[in-house]
C-alpha cells in the first residue's frame, strides 16, 4: 500500500526542489502573483507550471475509501474488507486532544491564516536558508489536505501517487488554487475534520479512528493526551516515527508535539512534562482485512459475497464501476448466513476431512422457499499457505470454483423427478440386470443420441427387477439408464434446468443418456439448492447470500433477491419425497439419517471414485457434502480419510456422516416438521411376501421390461440377459 509520507526523509534532490518551491512561492505570494485575479504566474520555465487562472476552479473530492463490514444473518461480524483501514468519524468523535495535537505540530497557525500563510513561508524561507537544506516546510494543513486527496484520488495506481506528491513547482501551484477554493467553501472546522480523517497514520490505518483502533485497540474520542500527540508526531513520517517499530524516535516526536502544544497554551507545561514522562503504551490491533481473518471457515462465504457484488449490475453498469465501488468500501453487508449452520458444517468437516488429507470436503446448507445460503464451508481452510486455498470448491466456476465434480447418483432424483412429471408410474419396474448396454437410440431436445457404451451396477448382486423406490434405495444404475431411456434426454435436461442444477463451467447440459449417473461436474451449491425444490413443494428458488446493504451514508442498495419458479407438481416432490426417505431409512444412506426429525437424500459416487456426494434435506434446510480431489487426480481407493481407512470410498461412509452432522448442529433446537410423502407399493416386495398358492401372481403394472409374479423374464425379454429395447408400452400413473 503507498504511503502518503517517506519514512525515509527528502533526498538532496527533493530537499533543493521543496527549498526552491518554498522560496518561489514567497516571492510570488509576495508580488500578489498567487491570487486568482492575478492571472497568470508568470515564473513558469518552459511551460512546466500551468498558468492560475487555467487550473479547475473545483477540487474533485473522491470519496474516502473505507472499511466495509460482512455479517452474518444474526448481525456478527464475519471480515472487515478494505483497500484502505479507514472509518470517518466527525470531530465530535474525536478527541480535543488529537484535533489540538495535529494543528499544534503541522500548522499551528491553521486558525489565523487562510489558504497560505505567508507568515509561515518566509519563516521557512529564512530558516531553510540559515540551515542551507529543508528544515522546515511551508504546506499549511489545507494545502496538506488538498494533496491527501490527489493521492486518495490515485488509489493503488503508483505512477498517479508519485504525480500527486511529486515535489514541482507545479504541483504546489495546483495545491494553492484548491486550497483557496477548500478554504473558502469548507470553512475551518470542515478541513480539519476532512484531514484528520483522510491522512495516513501508518500500519495501514488511515484517519484517525482506524489510527486509534490500530495502534491502542480504543476509538478516536477516547485518546489521551501521550496517545494524541504520539498520533499527530506520526503524520510527518509514518516510518520514521512508527512506534511499533521504532519506539525510541515515536517517543522523541510525541516529545516535541507535547512542548508544542504547551508553547502554544493548548495544553499546561505541567501537563505536557508529565505526558512526556510516560513510556509508550501501545495496545495493537493487528490489521485485519479481508476473507482470510473470516472465523468458522467463513472465508469462503465472504469471498463469495464479493462475488456476487462484482457480478451484479444492482451495485454498478460495469464491473470496473462496481470493483470501484467495493474498493471505496464503506457499507455494511448483511449476508443471509446463519453462525449455527456456519458452526456445524465446519465442525463437522473438520472431524471427518483433515486438512492435510490428500482430498477435500466441502459442504452447503440452503434454506427450502427461500434460497438463502445457510451455511458454506470447505476442509481446506481459506488461505495461501500449504494445505489452504482460495477456491471456493463449493461454487460454481464464475463465482471463484473450481470445475465442478461429477455428483454421481445424486443426479438420480432428478431423472425419476422428470419421468413423475411426464406420467410415469413409481411403481414403473424394470429388468434391471447387473450389466447392460444404454438404450439407444435416446431422443433429445434436438432429435436423438446413438451409441454402443455400457453400464452396471455397483454390486454383482443387484439385479432386478426393480421397481422405482427400490432401485432408488439401492441406486441401480441400470434401472435409471432403462428410465431415461423411456422419457427421453429433453424432459430430463428441462427439469435440471428448472430445478437450477447446471454445469459448474457454465456450459450447456450434454444431452446424453449417461447424465441420469452424473457424469457432468457440477457444485455443491447447486445440489443443495435444487434439491431444496423437493423440500419445497417442487418450487425451486435461486440461492441468496445478501440480505441487505448500506452505504457509507446510511443509504439502503437494492440487493439481489431470490427468483422462485415452479419445478415439478406438489405430487411429484411429495412422491420424490417418499423415494428419498427410503435411502436413508433401508438404502444406501442409513448412516446419514438423522434423529427426530423426517430427513431424505441420495448419495453418490463418481467414475473411478474421484469424487463422493450426499445431497439431502429436511423440510427447513437442504445441504450437500462432496468429498474428493479437487484436482480429479486422486482416486479414492486405499486411502485414509480424517484418520479412517477406506478399501474404498462411498458417498454413504463419509459424505453422509458429514452431511449428517453438519445437519444435526444446523437444525438443533428448531422446528422438526415432516416431509409429506404418498403412498407407493412395491411390486417385488408384494411377489416375495404373496401367498404360497399365488407365486405367480404377484403384482404387475404394464410397462417396458415388465415381469410376471414368477420372477422370469417376461415379454420384454428376447435376449437372454439383455432388455427388449423396443418392447413393451410406457406404464401408467
């Protein structure tokens, strides 16, 4: 960060162009050249000062970058962001001594002068001539002040710095039109108020208030009398001066303030030696600015509240209006995080991912109906150090993700929530075998795919038939591919898109058969919140994370609100409902469940085991949980995962217990309503547990691939092993 000061003092150079901008200035004030009516300066050489009257008769005053605070939904403080440490303040949150202090060594004549002090140049004319280099300035604090806002005005742009403290006639030249107009229109009170909130105190604390809090962890109106004048001494050379750094020379300064301040009656010579008297307390507050000091894992979420304020167009027509904006800072954000939600998910990360684990875990909560982000968090903490990161494995790639992870079987919901819509029967068997080829051909939205390739089961053992809550509750492959295969690749890229589950890179779906097992990556962020849709009577909502905003000025922004749609009928979440409880009550998800309260959910692992899910919800939060190699380099096979050995890894044994605890802290001592469900039969149970004199009537519901009550392939059968791929009508509701 510049600083507005060298700590180092003015080179031989500098001290010979201050001398001689000194000098020339005194003459020209002297001849009456400085006034506006008196045109132009006439001690320009070659055109290297601008004339008077040419120079803007109005200072453009940026406003003052400061601090802006991130909360959390309780109104906690998640980070404080800034690219300057800076909170104006009035003078009535000042204190006397500190506004006494700055005048008595800058410019102790600040009251009786206007926009120069002629005084005060020849005094520094005379001495500086006497002592043959610069031993005393002739800026008056408005003068100072104008400059401040030149650097202000440059930002982190380092050549605009070095032209706005450049030591030039015509920079001075410039500093004395404003600050004539400053004068004049500002009035005295105004000035000092304005510079001892914009000037640089060093440690990165601009203004006073931040200067305070930096350097004796107290607020502006609270400094002493040693801690003002040890603050005003800093202002010439916040190096030099640094009494963090260098205690001795800041003692020597607040030293020569104190006797400043008592030459000129501000304070007793009893009171200044006895401030001079004390050593220097300091009571530092570190600086801390930005996502990485956010407590609980929160870093990530706050980082994606940048995000979201750099991507919409609420806050600014352009981006760079918008990073313009952040960067003045200033406001208050109050984000849509719940501190309990933020707490169990990180709690329940780090018990079961290490950080040095050789994959991550990341996690997301959203609230059903409302689209609010309850919580988001990540094994990896946020940072740039070994074993840290500052992607956000949680989100999608535009707003600070990575690619995307493939999510598996959790993308098998939403192909069973697709056939609902389009009059499947849940009831709807298939042969189901332990291997098969997909179906083909397969219509799309744009006419239809052709292809040879291969699927199967996890489990040799899995073989149909199976209807659509069993095969659900064990996730058999085979079923969802002869599913998809039925209603087509378009009602199911249609109902992704209306439940909002889109790939992490932005791209299109790809309209192929083997998206009913989750092939294409995708965001935790997005599971979670297009699962909240069954949760929500089939209405997706589009996630949230700010609640409110307020500028500098105490103004309300228009902030972006969720947009809610309907994805599927009521009928159909309910029905999706019932086939998710059955997970995580007798299928793949037992070790997920959670206690009191109705829950369901999907696990899911990806090819080759590079990625494992658990996407679930009760009806007031639904989260998701990826475990992997964010790099998609490390299969999860042999591997040791939070100090437990995996042969290998499924989205039931670690996923679900994250997703299990994190829910379980999430949702304490809140409401546990249940999720309604309808009533599905289950041919194959009702075959199984039938009367001995009915072993071939067991239930039946037409429909491709159907079978009779014996358990032998019926006609939809023609190979041996293999489905009549042409055989046999679409069962009903």
């Amino acid at each position: 960060m510049p600083k507005k000061r060298d700590g180092g003092g003015l080179s031989k150079t500098q001290q010979a162009a201050k001398f001689l901008g000194v000098s020339v200035l005194a003459g020209a004030v002297l001849a009456g050249l400085a006034l506006p009516a008196a045109g132009a300066l006439g001690l320009t050489a070659k055109g290297s000062v601008e004339g008077f009257d040419d120079i803007p008769a109005n200072l453009k005053t940026p406003p003052l970058s400061q601090r802006t605070r991130i909360l959390d939904a309780k109104g906690g403080e998640i980070a404080k962001v800034y690219s300057r440490d800076r909170t104006v303040v009035g003078l009535k949150d000042m204190s006397p001594y500190i506004r006494q202090a700055i005048v008595a060594i800058e410019d102790a004549r600040f009251y009786e002068h206007g926009a120069i002090d002629l005084k005060g140049i020849l005094r520094a004319v005379n001495k500086n001539a006497q002592s043959g280099g610069v031993s005393e300035g002739a800026s008056t604090l408005t003068q100072q002040y104008v400059k401040n806002v030149f650097v202000e005005e440059a930002g982190d742009n380092a050549d605009k710095v070095a032209q706005a403290t450049q030591q030039t006639l015509g920079r001075k030249v410039k500093e004395l039109k404003y600050a004539i107009q400053v004068e004049k229109e500002l009035g005295k009170r105004k000035i000092l108020q304005n510079y001892l909130n914009i000037t640089f105190f060093g440690q990165q604390a601009y203004g006073v208030e931040a200067a305070a809090q930096r350097y004796f962890s107290k607020h502006a109106k609270d400094l002493n009398l040693e801690e003002s004048a040890l603050l005003a001494g800093i202002v010439q050379s916040p190096t030099r001066y640094d009494p963090v750094n260098a205690p001795q020379e800041a003692t020597k300064r607040r030293n020569t303030v104190l006797q400043r301040m008592a030459d000129l009656k501000d304070v007793s010579q009893a009171q200044a030696d006895a401030a001079a008297k004390k050593p220097i307390k300091l009571a530092v507050s570190r600086p801390k600015n930005g996502c990485i000091t956010a407590a609980d894992g929160a870093g990530f979420f706050c980082d994606y509240i940048r995000k979201v304020f750099l991507n919409d167009k609420n806050f600014g027509k352009s981006r760079k209006v918008r990073l313009q904006r952040w960067n003045e800072g200033g406001m208050t954000i109050r984000t849509t995080l719940d501190p309990q939600s933020q707490k169990s998910i990180q709690a329940s990360l780090s018990d079961h991912v290490y950080e040095d684990d050789p994959v991550a875990g990341a996690a997301t909560i959203v609230e059903p109906g409302t689209g609010k982000i309850l919580g988001m968090g990540q094994s990896r903490p946020y940072g740039f150090r070994e074993n840290q990161t500052v992607i956000n494995l949680s989100v999608d790639h535009d707003m600070g993700g990575g690619a995307g992870y493939q999510p598996g079987s959790t993308f098998k919901p939403v192909i069973a929530a697709a056939a609902l819509e389009q009059g499947t029967n849940p009831e709807q068997e298939y042969p189901s075998p332990y291997r098969m080829p997909y179906p083909s051909p397969v219509q799309t939205c744009d006419g239809e795919w052709q292809g040879t390739d291969m699927t199967q089961n996890e489990n040799k053992e899995e073989v149909g038939p199976y209807a659509m809550k069993e095969a659900t509750a064990k996730s058999v492959n085979t079923y969802f591919v002869q599913l998809i295969s039925d209603i087509g690749i378009c009602p199911a890229v249609k109902m992704a898109q209306k439940m909002g589950i889109e790939r992490a890179d932005g791209k299109p779906l790809q309209q192929v058969p083997s998206m009913t097992l989750g092939v294409q990556e995708m965001s935790p962020l997005t599971m979670a919140a297009g699962y909240a849709a069954f949760a929500n009577g089939g209405e997706y909502c589009s996630p949230v994370a700010i609640e409110s905003i307020t500028d500098a000025r105490g103004r309300a922004l228009k902030v972006p609100q969720t947009s809610c749609r309907s994805a599927m009928s009521k009928r159909t979440a309910d029905t999706i409902n019932t086939l998710l409880k059955g997970v995580v009550e007798d299928g793949t998800g037992k070790e997920a469940g959670l206690q009191g309260r109705d829950s369901a959910g999907k696990t899911g692992t990806s090819d080759s085991r590079y990625a494992a899910w658990f996407v679930g919800y009760t009806p007031n939060a639904a989260g998701a949980v990826w475990v992997g190699d964010p790099q998609h380099k490390r299969k999860m096979y042999d591997i040791s995962i939070g100090g437990v050995p995996h042969d290998k890894v499924y989205g039931a044994d670690t996923p679900g217990p994250i997703w299990r605890d994190a829910m379980s802290g999430a949702l304490a001592d809140r409401p546990a309503p249940g999720l309604p469900t309808v009533p599905i039969d289950d041919p194959a149970k009702d075959r199984n547990h039938g009367d001995e004199g009915d072993k071939g009537g067991g239930k039946h519901k037409p429909g491709r691939g159907g079978h009779g009550g014996d358990n032998k392939p019926g006609d939809g059968w023609d190979i041996p092993g293999f489905p009549d791929l042409l055989g046999g009508g679409n069962g009903g509701w």
